[in-house]
C-alpha cells in the first residue's frame, strides 16, 4: 500500500508541469517615462523571467506559487525588487527603473584634473604617451610640463604650477605623500622624477581644485596609481648611452616578484658631448627596486615597493661673488624608499585602502669651504574609507598622518661653528567628501579637509567643492572652489620661530568637448595666496626677522587641444597657458613676477607611428616667453626679462625584435636647433669698481641632449 | 523493506527532474543565443542565461554560459561605456565559475576571450596590457587541458590582431590555428551542453592567413 502511494507521489512529480501558471505582466520605463529595452524582469532565485521588448513591455507565466519576489535589473540603473503574490490575480505591473549615475559616469568633474590611464579611455593621457613624449626624457615630471598650467623652468627640471613655486606641487603615490619625489641635485643642474613611468598605470595630474583627500600643497597634486600584478614573467634589459639596468619579473597566479638593478653614468656621454660646466665627477647613480604584489583576494590586493638609490656628483661652477675662480661643488645623496599599500572592498559597496609609506635621505654638500648634511626621515601612514550609500552618493572618508624628522648640520668653513637645524614635525589629518550626483547631469562633489600640524601649534580647515554640469552631449562645465594650506618649508622651520600655513584659495571654470576622438579644454582661474613666508633680507641667512607676512594672487587662461583622430596612426596636442601672477614673498621688496612665472607657455606634441619603418616618431615644440629676473642695475624688482625660449626636440622608436625578443631602439634629442637659450641672470651682490653689478646668465649644461637607448624584454612564455 | 529501497529513488527521480528542468532550460537558452543576430536578441539570451545562473549556484556552466553570452553581447554594442560595463557582468559570472572550478581548462579561454574583447573597445591604448593578459589566460587554458581547441584559436586570434612588429600577425598565427583545426577536429564534447563554439570562425581565420 505504502509503496503505492510513494509511486503516485513520484508519478506525480513528473507531472508536475501539468500545475496552474499565472501570468505576470507589465512595463519597465525609465525616470524620464521612456521604455527600458532589454531590462532582466524574472522571479528571484528561478528561472522563470523574460526580458523587455521594444516598448519596454515583458510578459511570462509561471507554474511558482506563493510569495515571490520579482526582480528587475538593467544595467547602469538600479536593480528594482518587488514582492508578489502568486496565489492571486496580478495586475499589469507598472515598474520605473532609476539610473544608477555612478555606473553611467555620463558627467565627471574635470576643472583642474587632467588624468593619465592605460584604463579609462576618458582620459586626456596614457603612461605610453609619458614614455613617448620627445623632449620629456621618459621623465614623468618632463611630460606633464608639455600640459596647460605647468611654467617650464628648464635649470630646476622641477613642477612649477599656475604661478606657483615648485615646493607647492606635492606628488603620491596610491594616494600617499612622497617626501622626495625628485633626485638630488645642485643649483642650474636640473632634476628628475626619482620614478620610473613603467611603474604607473595611471596618473592625474591636477593644476588646482583638487580632492579633499590631498593636502598640504598649495597648487598643485601629482597623482600617481602604481601597476597592478604584471602580465607576465620576463626578464628586461636595457642599454642606453648614459647607463644600463636589468630587471627580472616573476609572475605566479595571485603573486608577482619584480626586482631591478639600475647604473647611470654620464660620465661616457658627457667626455664625447662638449659640456659648458667643468666637471669634476659627472653625474653617477647606483640604485635598486623591488616590486611585490599578492592578490588576496578576488577584490583584494597588497602592494609593497621598496627602492635604494646612491648617487654623486661634483663640479666647479662659476659664481659671480667669487670672481676669483670657480667654487668647486659637490653632493652625495642617499634615499630609501617604500611604499606599501592594502585595498579590499566588502560587500561590493565599501572599499577600505590603507597604506605606509618612509622615506629616508641623506645630502651631503660642499660648497667651496662650507659643508652642509641634511638628513630626513619621514612616515606617511593613510586609511581612507569609500562607500556607496543608496544610488547617487559615494562617499570618501580617511584620516592621514604624517611623521618627519629632519636634521641639518651647516659648517660655513672649517674654523667656524656647526649650526644646527633641527625639525620634529607631526601632522595629522582627517577628512570627506561625497560625490553627490544630482539628476543624469548634475554631480557635486563637497569635502572638508582638517589638518594640525604640531610644530606649527595649529589647525587649518579647508572647505572644498566641485560641480560638473552637462551642458550637451559632448560638452560639460566644471567649476571647483576650494582652501589648501601646507606648513612652511624645512628651511624656515628650523629657525623655530613662530610660524603658521601657508594658505592659497582656488577658483576655477572649466568648459571641456570631447567629439570623438578629440578633446576641447578651456580652463580659466584665480588664486588668491596668503600668509607666505617673508623674511627682510635678499638672502634668508642675513634675516633677522621671518613671518607669515607674504600673499599674492595668480590668474590665467589655459587652452587644451588633443587629436588622436585626423591623421591616421598619428596623435598631437596643444596646450597653451597665459598666466599673470604677482607674489609678495621670501625677501621681496614689493609684490612681483617672480623668475618661474612666465606668462605665455606653449606646447605642440605630435606623435606618429610609421607602419613600414615600425618606427614611432614624436615631436615636441615648446615656447616659454621671457622669464623674469632682477637686474640690480636698473631701477624697480623683477623688472627684467629673457629672450623667449624655444625647444624642438624629437625622439624615435624602432621596434623590432632581437632573437626573437620585443625589443625597442630609440634616439632622442633635445633642442634638435640648439637655440641659446638663457633662463636668467644671477648678479653680483655687490657693485664692482664701475658701480655696476656683474651678472652670469643661468645656461644649460650643453646646448643639446642627445640619447641612444636599446630595451630588450624576454619574455618566459614565448620563447 | 520495500519502501527502503524506493526512498532513494525517490530522491533520484526529484533530482532527475530538476537536473532535467536544468538541462532543458540551458538547452533552450543555448540555442537563443546561436540564433541571435543583433545586440536586443543577444541581451535576452543573456538576460535568460543570467536567470539561470542565478537559479542555479552550484553550476559553473550557467555562469560560464552567463559570462559567454555577454562577452559576445558587447561585439554588438557601440557604446564604449556600455560595453566595459558589460563586460564587468561578464567578469562577475566568470569569478563565481572559477571559484566552483578553477581547474577548468574552459574557464581560462574564457577569461582570454574577455580580455580580448576589453582590447578590441580601444586597442592603440589597451592592446599591450591586455593581448598580455589574454595569452596568460590561454596558456594557462593549454596547460589544463592540451587539447582544448578554442584556447588555441584564441591564441591564434591573439597573434592575427598583434602588430607584426611585436611579432604577431598571419604568419605568426597560422601554424597556431592549425593546431586549433587540428584539435577541433579530435575535440567531443562529453554532453551536448558543454563548451563547443569557435570551429567556423578558426577555420575563418584560417583561410585568412593563407
């Protein structure tokens, strides 16, 4: 009997099919009342669904019964759950979709950013375009100075931003200070970026108006986003004119290994190419890196990066207040660095990013008879929190701080004193902002910032804001507004005096078309600087009074123009900044222009790759126009100006392979015309016995720069 | 002691039928997303295959099935945007297969896919990092399952679409996608719903490199 009845029940599922169905019914419209095409409409947790027609209209029965919940999801809109109850007649549904604006991205906040990514195609450039931009010397600061808002300063090889001094650009590295970004060096022997393009995947760089999460810089914020895991294991080579390097990736399925050596020295270069300076031990610099990175989960991702570098260099240079001979000069500098950084991101919505970094570095100057060490350690630690909260709000939430300690030891000449310098600074710092998206075309973005700086004795709030409205399909405006303060340089507070932050208001308009492949930008601002550091004489050392008495303001247009559209494999852009800026500041008499501030900058980049020579070729062009300087001979401050400066350089890539190895040949030149170029002029400070001051105009070390590099990668898996 | 015996049949006929409501639905799925000519059709297949997936966690076919339709879902489309968000989709459906079996030579060759259709939406700017990705992907597909034929094909597609100069193009991809003919040509499937796409368009390429 009983076997019956578990034969019926069998028999009986089989013919389950046989079940009553309801039909559900129904439209999906968006929230401007249009058809949503192609939506997923279906129970959850079954199969039984369908998907929206052209009228946005779905209809689909089901032999279910009971409570269910019927799920409608699109993508770039929010999924839409509903309960229904299947034991019942349903009525056409009636279901609004809204869109997810995050996921649309359809405006995005661009006044002062300018993002670089291998990614995003809405960025304006790649890390290629880095490596391949003629004159940038494959310098990541080199090629961010061929973009609007940066003032070439050719004998610092530094970021000088909008009227801004080049202490006021700070760079990070995934979103965390670097105290040293650039190498050592001496006064007219420009320097570099410390950093390989080949690290980074991305990079933003921003001019002004920037994110609540940096601080502690008044213009501007170089951004750089390091490499994930890389592709493959393969072994690099690289053989260049001024030194060679060899590196070694390993990649297993979560976890990569990359560790390099590097040896640079100009000394075989700078023999054969005639040098204006009179060197006595040419530039040399041993270094070494090591690149970890472990995917700890499918979302989470540890990074370390630690490097070592050593470098020298020694010269005699001329001095216009030694008119007795040339003043022999010479640096050792030492510099370890890491950098290590967690992320995770729990339940889709919420990323965690956490990260260290320490810097050490060590100067040692001579000078003629004085001997300066300088010797910094410095730790960053940073955590910041990003979260989705419902549709439209993303919200950014951290706290940071900062842990320096410097020491400076002066010995003017042998018989006098060592004074000493000594600064122990902690800041620390908190913030959030929100990127509040305001209807398909309307995002804010609002942020606080709040700093402390325990040296200094003092708090600084900084009220940020961006908006970005779309205007039409292919163009928007931007505006950002916004407080920065950074505490004084080393310089300053090692006199211990009563200091406070230095403080610069931003105010700017952005308009930017992006029609295909090309992008339009126009950008115009106002920067407003307060409490910069002033001191009563021309040299701080003679100043018996230092204060917080300097401001100044800066203002300009920039326009930027990049085709990678009208010629076929080619690319170029133009970037054009018109900057007027006055400052009160150091040991000014009055309010001027000072040296780095010049007021019209151009630049033509133009790439093109050349199919049947497998040869990319790129050109750059660049106008600086007269740069500031005072002549002590004639009336008023700063009231002088160079010849304009012209640079042509070029640069081109043979690709080829070598063994059956990618391999890259590629020559450079800088100032292909060898025009003179003159960056100032440096004065006696005292009249000679014409009772006219003596001057020496600052140069470049030779007139052109030439290059001749080979890269060669092996790569494991094709052998 | 009869009814003992009949329990577990019981259960077997209960997952039968499940197991055959499974296959039934994938198959119909299935044969949508071949018939599909345009990006409406290819988004209801995938809207269907995604109900199933879902429906059906501890199946990596579903998802992998998931993942594939909309991957090729973004051929059709034009929208850039809209087309790396699909494939962020796809991504999800590829994770949740590899997690139930990140042993299988299938979900290798389509992860190369995947990375080869994140090249084609800007390849002057993604072509270097993700033709990497995609033939890391593929040889790892080889290395689980020698005779994989779509993981030579794609490796094949791979070396047709990289520039000469780094060493790809027609003569570089022929003697690979002979190989893939050759082991399309060995290559049967173990049940009609497993992986068994890309003959045609190898064999396409093919005649293209002679």
């Amino acid at each position: 009997m009983k076997t019956a009845t578990l034969l019926s029940l069998l028999l009986l599922l089989s013919a389950f099919t046989g079940h009553a169905q309801t039909q559900l019914q129904g439209s999906v419209k968006d929230a401007a009342g249009q058809p949503v095409i192609g939506a997923n409409v279906f129970l959850k947790g079954l199969y039984d669904g369908a998907s929206t027609d052209e009228e946005g209209l779905f209809q689909f029965s089901t032999k279910e019964t009971g409570a269910q919940t019927l799920v409608v999801s699109f993508l770039g809109y929010t999924t839409v759950e509903k309960q229904v109850n299947l034991n019942q007649e349903i009525p056409a549904l009636s279901i609004t979709l809204k869109a997810d604006q995050r996921q649309l991205q359809a405006v995005v906040i661009s006044a002062g950013a300018f993002e670089a990514s291998d990614e995003k195609r809405s960025a304006l450039l790649n890390s290629r375009d880095i490596v391949t931009t003629a004159g940038a010397s494959a310098d990541i600061m080199g090629a961010i100075n061929t973009l609007p808002g940066t003032q070439k300063v050719g004998e610092e090889g530094k970021l000088f931003v909008r009227g801004g001094d080049s202490y006021e650009t700070k760079t990070f590295i995934d979103g965390l200070q670097v105290a040293t970004p650039y190498n050592s060096t001496v006064p007219d022997v420009p320097s570099r970026g410390r950093f390989s393009p080949f690290l980074f995947s991305g990079m933003a760089f921003s001019s002004g108006g920037y994110s609540a999460e940096f601080g502690q810089a008044l213009s501007s914020a170089l951004l750089l986003q390091s490499q994930d895991l890389p592709e493959e294991t393969q072994t690099g080579i690289s053989l260049m004119t001024i030194g060679g390097s060899l590196s070694r990736t390993k990649r297993w399925e979560n976890t990569s290994l990359a560790v390099s050596a590097e040896y640079m020295n100009l000394r075989p270069y700078m023999s054969l190419v005639r040098q204006r300076q009179d060197w006595k031990h040419m530039p040399e610099t041993k270094s070494g890196s090591v690149v970890f990175r472990h995917k700890t989960s499918p979302t989470g991702m540890l990074k370390f990066y630690g490097t070592y570098a050593n470098s020298q260099l020694a010269l005699n240079q001329q001095d216009v207040n030694h008119p007795e001979g040339p003043i022999a000069v010479a640096l050792r500098n030492q510099n370890v660095f890491f950098n290590s950084t967690y992320e995770e991101t729990y339940k889709e919505h919420w990323t965690l990013q956490t990260g260290m970094t320490f810097t050490h570095n060590q100067d040692h100057l001579a000078a003629g008879e004085t001997k300066v060490y300088a010797g910094s350690n410095t730790w960053n630690g940073k955590t910041v929190l990003i979260g989705d909260i419902g549709h439209a709000v993303t919200l950014r939430t951290g706290l940071e701080s900062q842990l320096r300690g410097y020491r400076q030891n002066y010995l003017e000449n042998p018989t006098s004193a060592v004074r000493k310098g000594v600064v122990d600074e902690q800041n620390v710092a908190a913030f959030a902002e929100a990127d509040v998206y305001l209807g398909d075309k309307l995002v804010a973005r609002p942020g606080l910032r709040w700093e402390r700086s325990y040296f200094l004795q003092k708090n600084a709030l900084s009220p940020r804001l961006a908006v970005a409205y779309q205007v039409s399909a292919e163009g928007q405006v931007s505006f950002a507004y916004g407080h920065f303060y950074q505490t004084p340089e080393n310089d300053y507070l090692k006199y211990h005096t009563p200091l406070s932050f230095e403080k610069a208001k931003h105010y700017i308009l952005n308009y930017q078309r992006t029609f295909g492949k090309r992008t339009l930008r126009v950008e115009g601002y106002y920067k407003n600087y307060q409490h910069l550091i002033r001191y009563n004489a021309t040299e701080l050392k003679d100043a018996t009074d230092l204060n917080n008495g300097g401001h100044g303001y800066a203002r300009g247009v920039e326009f930027f123009f990049r085709d990678q559209q009208t010629i076929k494999m080619g690319d170029y852009w133009i970037s054009y900044s018109y900057l007027d800026s006055k400052r009160l500041y150091k040991g000014y008499p009055v309010a001027a222009t000072p040296g780095f501030a010049s007021a019209h900058n151009l630049s033509l980049v133009y790439k093109q790759m050349i199919n049947p020579i497998k040869t990319y070729v790129g050109t750059t062009f660049s106008y600086t126009s007269g740069r500031p300087f005072h002549n002590p001979n004639l009336e008023g401050f700063q009231q002088s100006r160079t010849k304009n400066l012209f640079d042509l350089s070029l640069s081109a890539s043979y690709l080829t392979t070598l063994k059956g190895h990618a391999t890259i040949l590629h020559v450079a030149c800088n100032n292909l015309l060898g025009i003179d170029n003159v960056y100032g002029y440096r004065f006696a400070a005292n009249p000679g016995p014409d009772g006219q001051y003596a001057s020496l105009p600052v140069v470049p070390g030779a007139k052109r720069f030439a290059l001749v590099a080979l890269l060669v990668s092996i790569n494991d898996a094709k052998k | 002691m009869k009814k003992l015996f009949l329990l577990p049949l019981l259960f077997i006929a209960l997952f039968a039928n499940a197991q055959a409501k499974y296959q039934a639905a994938l198959t119909d799925a299935l044969a949508k997303m071949e018939a599909s000519k345009n990006a409406e059709e290819m988004q209801n297949a995938a809207n269907q295959l995604t109900r199933i997936a879902n429906a059906e966690p501890k199946e990596w076919l579903p998802n992998y099935y998931a993942a594939y339709a909309h991957i090729n879902l973004t051929f059709l489309l034009k929208d850039e945007d809209q087309r790396d968000q699909t494939l962020d989709k796809a991504q999800v459906f590829l994770d949740r297969a590899l997690k139930l079996q990140p042993k299988e030579s299938e979900l290798y060759v389509l992860q190369g896919y995947l990375h080869q259709a994140r090249l084609v939406i800007s390849p002057m700017m993604r072509g270097m990092k993700y033709s990497g990705l995609a033939s890391a992907a593929l040889e790892k597909a080889t290395q689980l399952n020698p005779n994989n034929p779509r993981a030579y094909f794609l490796l094949g597609q791979n070396a047709f679409n990289t520039p000469k100069m780094f060493g790809g193009g027609a003569d570089a991809a022929k003697p690979i996608l002979a190989k893939a003919k050759e082991k399309y040509a060995a290559y049967k499937p173990a049940s009609s719903l497993l992986p068994n796409w890309g003959e045609s368009r190898a064999l396409a390429l093919l005649a293209k490199c002679q």
